[in-house]
C-alpha cells in the first residue's frame, strides 16, 4: 500500500493505478483488515485518485466495491485527523456521484445527517 500511495503521487501512476481495473477494488477491499498503517496508505491513494484527480473511473470502481461503507468505517476508527478529512472528502464525492438511496434520502427530521 505504501508503494500505491507513492505511486499515485504523480501523473503516470495515477493513470497505471485508474487503468488497471482490479486495482482500486482491491486496496477497498483491504482497507481495515490488515493495519492501521496499511490502511491510512490505502486512503491516501484512494483520496489522491479519486478526490484529487477526479478520476471518474477509480471513483465508480470504489463505490461498486463497497467503498463508502469502508471509508465511512475508517473514517469512524482511530484515525489521525488528516486521514479523517481525507475519510470526509472521499464521503462527500461518493455521496454526490452515487445513485444509491443516501443520496435520496428523505426524511422529516432535518437534524440527522444521512451518513
């Protein structure tokens, strides 16, 4: 994970990490379940592509990978502060670029926040 973080730190590693279509589910998929480090790198990258780059294509193949649910775990566990807004901006552009029902969550108690 720390190799994809660093790789995903410029132009041609982003773009190897979007094109390879088993890449981005397969850092969600282990997010959680081997470290603390580990999964702190696994944000990092999935923060850099998908929210710094915008990169369409990492974005859909995180949400189909469970990966709001994930983020939103990691983002709940004793993380540092600067992964935690890392957690918020990924949760933000999933919400947004999702067509699952958080985003057309209704209710009439306007206090609570759908995530």
């Amino acid at each position: 994970m720390k190799v994809l973080q660093i790789v995903s730190t410029c132009r041609e590693g982003r773009i190897a990490i979007s094109d390879d279509e088993k890449c981005v589910p397969a850092v969600v998929q282990r997010l959680i379940k081997v470290s603390t480090a580990t999964t702190e790198h696994g944000i990092v990258m999935l923060w850099s592509v998908c929210y710094m780059w915008r990169d369409r294509s990492a974005q859909e193949a995180a949400m189909r990978s469970n990966g709001l649910t994930k983020v939103l775990l990691v983002m709940q566990s004793n993380c540092s502060g600067s992964i935690r807004q890392m957690c918020g901006d990924l949760v933000k552009l999933f919400r947004v670029n999702s067509n699952s029902c958080w985003v057309s969550y209704e209710t009439q108690t306007t206090h609570i926040t759908p995530y």
